[in-house]
C-alpha cells in the first residue's frame, strides 16, 4: 500500500544519519526547528550561485532537527484531527469545509513527511536572507533573493549537507511535487496483486502534477474554498457524502482498490479523503520509529 511504501521510505531514510532515539537529548527546543537552525548558524553556510546556497549540519544536531520537527509536527496534525472531528459531529458545518479542513491535514502530512525524506521547503524572509548573507562563505559574491526555498538532503562524510535552492513554486504546490518525486522512485507494483496496485496507482496519479485526469488535492481545495461558491451549499454536501463517509474509516482502502476509478467530482472529492488517510496512517508507522 502506498502509506507502507511511504513508511519504508523513511526507515531508509533515518539510516543515513544513523538516527537512534536512544541517543538524543530530545530537549524539544525550538531551537531545532528546521528553520531556526539553518538561519541561526553562524558558520558552515555557503552561497553557491544566485538564490543557491548550501549548509552542512553534523548527524547528532540533524537528528535532533528530525525528532523536534516530528513531535511539534505531529502535534499540530493531531490539532487538525480534532477539528475535523468536530465538523463531523457538527449539524451546520457544510461539507465543503470540511473537506477543506481535511486537505490541510493530509498538506500537514504531506510537510513532515517529504522533510523526513529530505526535502525540506520553507519560505526565507527578507530578513532571514540578511542573515544568512551576513555569516556565509560567499567567495563568488553571489546574491540571494527572499522566497521560498528547497533544500536538497545529501550525506557527505560524517555530516549532512543541504542544498537549498530557491524554486518559486507555492508552498502547496511544493508539497505535493516532492512528495511525488519522493513516490514515485519506489512505487513499484506486485504481480498478482491487483487491489494492491490499484492503491499505489491511484495515489501516484493523485498526487502528480503532470496527471492528465486527477487535480492535485491543492486544486481541489481551491475549487472547493474558492472557485465555486455552491459547493457550500446543499449541491457540495449531496456531492461529499461518499467523502465524509471514509474519514476516521478505512473505507478509502476499499475505494482505492478498484479497478478504473475515474476523476469525476464525486470521486475527485473523495480523493482528498484517501489521500489524506493514507498519509495519517503511514505517519502513524513512522512516529513509532521516531518519537519512541
């Protein structure tokens, strides 16, 4: 299933700083914000070309950053959970709403889950940039906009190294293709298992940019929120009764495992559902590697 290859992925992933819980101070300090840290260095930062620069983090404050990122993450994921709870028990909550308020959980996901993978995107204020430009290496006199940036996890040595680049894309955006880049290396299919195919599949085509049938859930959440104003009323809520009835389910696993699924509205809804309960239970694995 797709949240089982996500959950590998990360294994995989926390064996390159030979992350070990048992071996951190886990102060759960802001400090160790991804952002705070990479801004806060003093040194080991060095511009590289125009709106590129790279730092380089040892393996014991990298795996600090993995930990504070996870916990305070993991926080605000549940947060949302709660008020999607809430809306579901709601009478006068319309389903549009809702349905906005799960693709912010499935994005929250989506976040943790690519930084975990080593894809970390954040915005650089212009103040944020003044400081970097301040403490860096910048022998070619390179200069760096303000924006938002991708930062590119490499081991090198005993170190981690980061190359941040600034992308222009928009922060839902950027979650979305990285998370795809990140699937799809390892999306491979199993012969003989059809449903389970049909599961990896569908994410796949959901979650890419370049699909030609599924919108990104980002596109659907601004159709839902912005684009169409009779999606709040009882026209949304007849098309997002199949979608509010797989959340807190695992009804989306069912739904995933057919054969042809097509992109109409309805299920172009209930996509925002299955991709959001797929990520929450695959996060769900990973906390117990992390956090323990």
């Amino acid at each position: 299933m797709p949240e089982l290859i996500l959950r590998d992925l990360v294994i995989d992933k926390l064996r390159d700083s030979d992350y070990n819980p048992l071996r951190l101070s886990k102060s759960k300090s802001t400090a160790y914000f991804f952002k705070n840290y990479i801004t806060g260095l003093d040194d080991d930062v060095e511009i590289l070309d125009d709106n590129a620069f790279e730092v380089y983090v040892n393996l014991s404050e990298y795996n600090e950053i993995i930990f504070t990122e996870t916990y305070y993450g993991s926080m605000k994921i549940s947060k949302q959970l709660a008020a999607i709870s809430a809306l579901l028990r709601s009478t006068d909550a319309p389903r549009a709403w809702l349905l906005v308020t799960v693709y912010y959980h499935s994005f929250f996901c989506a976040n943790l889950i690519t930084r975990l993978l080593g894809r970390y995107s954040c915005y650089l204020s212009q103040k944020e940039i003044t400081n970097i430009k301040a403490t860096a290496n910048n022998p070619k006199r390179k200069e760096l906009s303000y924006g938002n940036y991708v930062g590119y996890v490499a081991n090198s040595n005993d170190v981690i190294k980061i190359r941040f680049k600034n992308e222009g894309d928009k922060p839902h955006h950027t979650a979305w293709k990285n998370l795809c880049d990140k699937f799809t290396l390892s999306s491979r299919g199993v012969d003989g298992d059809t449903a389970r195919n049909n599961r990896i599949n569908l994410f796949k085509r959901i979650i890419k940019d370049s699909s030609n049938d599924w919108p990104l859930p980002s596109e659907i959440r601004n159709t839902w929120n912005y684009s169409d104003i009779l999606l709040y009323l009882k026209r949304g809520d007849g098309i997002a009764n199949e979608f509010c009835s797989m959340i807190g389910t695992h009804k989306d696993i069912e739904w995933a495992s057919r054969n042809k699924i097509q992109p109409d509205e309805r299920n172009i809804a209930t996509s925002v559902a299955y991709v959001s309960s797929t990520l929450n239970r695959s996060l769900e694995a990973i906390k117990t590697k992390i956090l323990r």
